[in-house]
C-alpha cells in the first residue's frame, strides 16, 4: 500500500518551488539590468554631451579651410559620404546575405551546406580592420581604383553579409513547416513557396536583422581608414576620389588637442547614434503597420 504524502511536505515543496521562481527572476532582472544600464549611460552621455553643439552650420558645413583648434564647420561632407557607403554595402550585402540564408535554411543539405556554414561562422568572427585591408589590397592596390567610397563599401559589406545570413537563416528556420506544406498542397513550386509565403511570414524579423547588420557597419572605423581614407571636402561621387564618413570625422577630430574639434566629435557622435536609433525605430514601425494591414 502506498502511503500519502503528508500535507507539509507538500507545503514544503511549494515554498521551495516558490522561492527559487522568485531567484530566477531576481537573477534575471540583474542581469537584464547589468545589460541595459551600461548602454543607458553611453547613449545618455554622449547625447548629452553632443547635443548643445548642434547647428545648422554643424550639419550644413564642411571641414574644408577650417583648422581643428577653430570652432565651426560641420559634418556635411561626411553625412554624405555614411549615406552613400552604407547605402552601397548594403546593396551589396543585403541581396547577398539574404540569398545564401535562403540557400541553407531552404535548399541546404550536404557538404556544400555545411562549408557554406563554416565560413559564414569564420566570416563572423573577423575583425573589421581585416575586411579593410582586403578591400585596400584588391581595389585600391591590384585594381589601381585609389581610396574611394565604394572600396568602403565593399569593406563594409564583407562585415554585413555573415550578420545577415545568420540571422535570417535563424528566422527562416523559425518559420513553422506546416506553411511550406500549404503551399505545397496548393501546387506552388519551391520558390514559389519561398517568395510568396515564407519570406512574407518573416518579413518582421528579416528588417530586424538588417537593421542590425546596418548598425553593425555603420560605426566602423578601422576599414574606412584604408579604404575611404577621408577628406575635409565634400565628395559626392563615392566611385572616385577620397571621402569621408561620421566614423572617420569622429575618429580623426576626437584625437585632436583643442576643445572646439573635440566638441565636434562628440556631436557627430550623437549624430550618429540618433540617426542609428531613428532607422531602426522607422523600421519596426513601419514592420507592425505592415502586421497590421495583413491581420486586417
């Protein structure tokens, strides 16, 4: 004959249970703090620090003609210039990224598959300065092209490009099977399938991960210093020429001596992080009015 658990055994069980609910929340509100609040002050700081140097002349201005120790001149030139190389690397990127995460959550099985992966995970792990030095050795160098936007734009999409297919392989992953067998049922072919229902079902988290490889690139330093190479002058044409960028404007003003070129530093530095946190906020709010309208 089995015997019943007593009544304060099952208490017992019950505060223990509850106690250790209570520690993993407590543990994890910790660590989401430890997370959250470093980045908090970062953006806070620098904002603040940045946002009284903001001016018309600041963001209609260039360098040209204006020394670091006189106080003036602005960012246009290397507005233009972060428009056009992100731009560009993400033209490149994107399409790219996409189409090889298409590939391997889709399409890949076998040892091509599994290459593929490989290198996509070594791709990762690169440091950015090696993406520019081997966007300055095939295209500024053998190539004979000289510094331009567009040998940054390369570099920056060698760095795009692992972020993309890793993330949108992850979400096409998560897509249940049960919508690809619909449209099986249907008739439809395998791309068929894949174009008009399961990139469709993973549109939210594929401008997600774009979002977050174009912050990824959008703050890189190192490969435009050998590829972009900077200039004080406005520079529309990023196929030819040296040109400039928020990071390199940042990078080459913040190791300045005078206060007046630190105190553009930090205002681009502001500039950027608002600009980088506005696309990725028009992104999600565009992604859930899109939610939206399907739903209705």
């Amino acid at each position: 004959m089995t015997t019943a658990t007593p009544l304060w055994v099952h208490r017992r069980r019950y505060r223990r249970r509850r106690w250790t609910a209570r520690l993993a929340a407590l543990a994890v509100g910790s660590a989401f703090l430890l997370a959250v609040v470093p980045l908090i002050l970062v953006l806070t700081y620098t904002i603040a620090r940045g946002l009284p140097h903001f001016s018309w002349v600041f963001f209609t201005h260039s360098l040209a003609g204006v020394p670091p120790s006189q106080a003036g001149g602005g960012i246009a030139a290397a507005t233009i210039g972060s428009l056009e190389q992100v731009g560009l690397a993400s033209l490149i990127g994107l399409p790219l990224g996409l189409a090889v995460a298409v590939y391997l959550a889709e399409y890949g099985t076998g040892r091509l598959a599994t290459v593929t992966r490989f290198l996509v995970d070594v791709m990762t792990g690169i440091p950015s300065i090696v993406a520019g030095l081997f966007a300055y050795t095939f295209i500024v160098i053998s190539l004979h092209q000289g510094f331009s936007g567009l040998a940054a734009a390369i570099a920056l999409s060698l760095l795009m490009v692992p972020i993309i297919v890793r993330s949108a392989e992850d979400i096409l992953a998560g897509i249940p099977r049960t919508l690809r067998e619909a449209g099986y049922a249907l008739g439809l072919r395998r791309w068929r399938v894949v174009v008009s229902i399961v990139l469709p079902a993973a549109r939210s988290g594929l401008i997600t991960g774009a979002m977050l490889a174009v912050a990824r690139i959008a703050g890189e330093t190192a490969p435009l210093l050998l590829t972009a190479f900077d200039n004080s002058y406005i520079n529309a044409n990023p196929f030819r020429g040296q040109q400039s960028a928020l990071p390199l404007f940042i990078y080459n003003q913040a190791q300045q001596a005078y206060q007046p070129a630190i105190d553009r530093a930090w205002a681009a530095a502001a500039t950027l992080v608002l600009a980088i946190t506005g696309i990725y906020i028009i992104a999600r709010l565009l992604t859930l009015r899109k939610s939206g309208a399907h739903r209705v």
